[in-house]
C-alpha cells in the first residue's frame, strides 16, 4: 500500500502507540505511533493511501473488520526528520474513552504494542535527536510549575548546556591534540618542542569555565526542585502565624500553647516566578518531652541546610537565643509590634523586620525584600547551567581530570593525554554518549506514557 520494504534495522524495531494527551473525556485526544510499520498502519486504519509527510487530512478510522472507530485528523512524519527519529503517525480523534479504547483495541490486533513510559522520548535520545541533557529538560519542562522552572527548563530542551559541554570538549580536544602531536612528532621540524606547554593556557582558561559553572550551579538545581525558607524562634513568638500570613491561608493551628508545632509544616508557594517552600518549625526551647524534643531536633536541622532563615523574636520578651541559629544572610523578624514597640532594638547587625502578624503591619515590606533576595540568590542567568546532581558529578570528573593534566605538562606528556582523555569521557557522559544505562532508565521513567 505504498510502504517501502524496511531495512534491517527497522525490523529489529516494533512499532509502538500510546495516547499522547490526557485520559478522560475531552475535545481532542492524540494518539501517537512511531515504528517502521507506522505508515503501513495508518493505512491500514483509514483504508486509504497516507497523505503527504506532515500534512492533515481528514479521514474514517477503521477497524479490523472494517467497522467505524471514529472520524480523525492524521498525519505522517518520515525518518529522520520526526520527533523520535523514526517514521511515525499521529491520530487526531475525538476525546471519548469509548473511542480511545476501541482504537487501542485496534491497534494492539494489528500487532503494535503500547509505549513505555519516556519511550518515544528515548527512541529520540536513541536516533540522535536529543541528548540527554535536552532530555532532562523536556522532562523538567512537563514537570515546571512556576515561570522561573519554565524558562530554565526551555533552554535546556533547547540545547542551552549542550552549547556549553561542547565548547568545552572542542578546548579539550584542542588541548590534547597539541600534546599528542608533541608525543607523536618529536623529531618534526614543523612541531614545536613547547607545543605540550603550549595547551597549558587552554587547560588554565578551561579550569577556570568549569569552577564558576560548579560555583553556580546550586542555582538551576534550586529553581528546578525548590527554595527553602525555614522560620524559626521561640514557641509563641508567632512562626505559625507568620506562616499563615505568607501562605496567605490558614495552614498552621495557632495556638498561646507553647509547643503546639511539633512536626515541620511545608508550604509550597512562587515568589518572583520561582517555587518556594517554607517551613514553619517546632519552638526552640527546652523539650518538656520526646515528642517535643525530637520537633526542636528537626527544626534546627532544618534551619541549618535551609538556603534563608526568618528568625522570629516576640517584642514582648526578652528572647534573643533564636540569634545563635542564623546566618549572616537571613532575616530577623520582630513581631507583635502591634502590642509593644518600645522594645525596638537598634544596631542590629542582621537585615530586619518589625511587623504584626496578627494585623499583617510590614508585611508588604517584608515580601518585597524576600522576593529580591530570591531574585539575587537564585534568579537564572542567561546562560543555562548544571540543574542536577548527575550534571555536577559530570562536571566534577572533568574538572578533576583537567586539573591532573595542567600538572602533569610539566612531568610527561603522555600522562596529560591519559588524563585529557578522562575528561572527554566525563563530557560524554553528560551528554549520555556512554554506557550508562541505569541513568538512561532512570531519566526516561520519570516520563509520562505518550511522551
């Protein structure tokens, strides 16, 4: 029916399907297919000669026994231009379950079997259409909830680190060419006896590219899993209530009972167009009990590898001790200034807030300053960076690498290429090049079937 007899490669390759949108009714659902048989089935639903590559037709969706399945729009991409690098077929129908079953119904009898969940994602990592990293990022960018997720996502799908891993394997491949033409060639005239040293410049440069890329990269890694704000102080300084007003709901029990938070509390809001969670902690204090005494445990847990602290002091007391706890960064508040502000000290050597959460006074100035220090902290770059722990061991390997090579110019050239060649290895192993197919699975399971 106008299918050419596919190659050896593609018959070592099943032809799969899966619904590309949400389940349950609606308007449109789509019904991708991406196989050497992709062309073939598409003909054999609509009992008709496909339409031309990447243009819409309406037609009657068959199935086996000629019965009417639906009226849809469908579309045929060939290889090597379509999304997985393959030739593949796209079924616009109605969003019925009734429909979608009675297609896959069909679909499995014509002998296709259902994708995995990322298959087609890694059928295109698999054909050259992605690497993993711009993998990564199509998987962050189904996944993003804020803009600040959004846009980094974006360009890294788009290629953003992949433009970076590769200006640094071209500087590692220059640097190791001069080094082995050294090796190779020591009797040629037209080969430099310093031509070794000469790549000594280059390693330098590059070192310096990937110590300030590590340097910034607990910035993607935050943006794309979340800035922590954990508030801390005495019990009844009003953390709860502080929380509550943030969170803009009542998301704490506010109680005068000392101790009433045990357990950390999360909240999950955007400031600046990036996600935040803030944790509201157990009162630091001397536990009367376990219970009690395990919350205060974790709450200056919390406050230690929270990336900014909201110390709360109550106005009306003298309860200082939540100082010991911060950092030069983070922020005291002092609160219940609606019931004393006599107290207000001066000199503080932290940035600090006076305000009411039992009124909301200075909390409009409160929220302005912790949306430009999420800005300052964390706000992405132009340039894309490492957004996850995988990229930083990459890069870490690498670094490494470089750094023995640049020491050993001046003991033996050969050991600088053994070494250069180990920080190639590293680069290849962000892009996914090599033989990591426990990462592979892992990175393409976090994909939705469809997808």
């Amino acid at each position: 029916m106008g299918k050419s007899t596919p190659n050896n490669s593609e018959e070592n390759s099943d032809t799969i399907f899966a619904l590309a949108t949400a389940s349950g009714r609606a308007g449109v659902a789509i019904v991708r297919i991406s196989g050497p048989k992709s062309e073939t089935i598409l003909e054999n639903l609509t009992r008709r000669k496909s339409p031309a590559e990447r243009t819409a037709k309406l037609r009657i969706l068959k199935d086996v026994s000629g019965k009417h399945i639906d009226q849809a729009l469908v579309l045929l991409f060939n290889k090597p231009d379509s999304v997985t690098g393959e030739n593949m077929a796209e079924l616009h129908t109605h969003g019925s379950v009734a429909v979608i079953d009675a297609l896959s119904k069909t679909l499995y009898e014509m002998g296709l079997r259902q994708a995995k969940p990322g298959e087609f994602t890694r059928r295109a990592f698999e054909n050259g259409r992605l690497d993993l990293t711009e993998v990564e990022g199509l998987s962050d960018l189904i996944d993003s909830e804020s803009e600040g997720q959004r846009r980094q996502a974006l360009r890294q799908m788009e290629g953003g680190l992949k433009q970076i891993y590769e200006g640094w394997r071209t500087k590692i491949l220059d640097a190791l060419a001069m080094v082995e033409g050294e090796i190779d060639f020591p009797d040629e005239g037209d080969v430099p006896s310093s031509l070794a040293h000469q790549a000594g410049s280059n390693l330098t440069e590059l070192t310096k590219e990937l110590k300030n890329t590590l340097a910034n990269s607990k910035r993607g890694e935050k943006v794309r899993s979340g800035i922590e704000i954990a508030i801390i102080g005495a019990p009844n300084a009003g953390k709860s209530s502080i929380l509550n007003r943030l969170a803009r709901r009542d998301v704490a029990i506010v109680s005068k009972e000392a101790g009433t938070t045990r357990d950390i509390i999360e909240v999950h809001l955007q400031m600046a167009g990036l996600p935040v969670k803030i944790f509201d902690t157990a009162g630091l204090r001397k536990a009367e009990n376990t219970i009690e005494a395990e919350g205060v445990r974790r709450a200056k847990k919390r406050a230690q590898n929270a990336d900014l602290c909201l110390g709360v002091i109550d106005l009306t007391k003298d309860n200082n001790e939540v100082l010991d706890a911060l950092n030069a960064r983070d922020f005291i508040l002092y609160n219940k200034l609606d019931l004393d502000n006599t107290k207000v000290p001066e000199n503080v050597s932290r940035e600090t807030f006076f305000l009411s959460a039992k009124t909301g006074l200075g909390f409009e100035v409160l929220e302005t300053r912790l949306e430009e220090e999420i800005k300052t902290r964390f706000m992405l770059t132009e340039q894309a960076g490492l957004t996850r722990s995988r990229h930083k061991q990459c890069v870490n390997k690498a670094l490494l690498a470089i750094e023995n090579a640049t020491n050993n110019l001046a003991i033996a050239p050969e050991l600088t290429g053994a070494d250069l060649r180990e920080a190639l290895h590293a680069i290849k192993e962000l892009a996914g090049e090599t033989d990591i197919e426990a990462v592979l699975d892992r990175v393409f399971a976090q994909f939705c079937i469809g997808k």
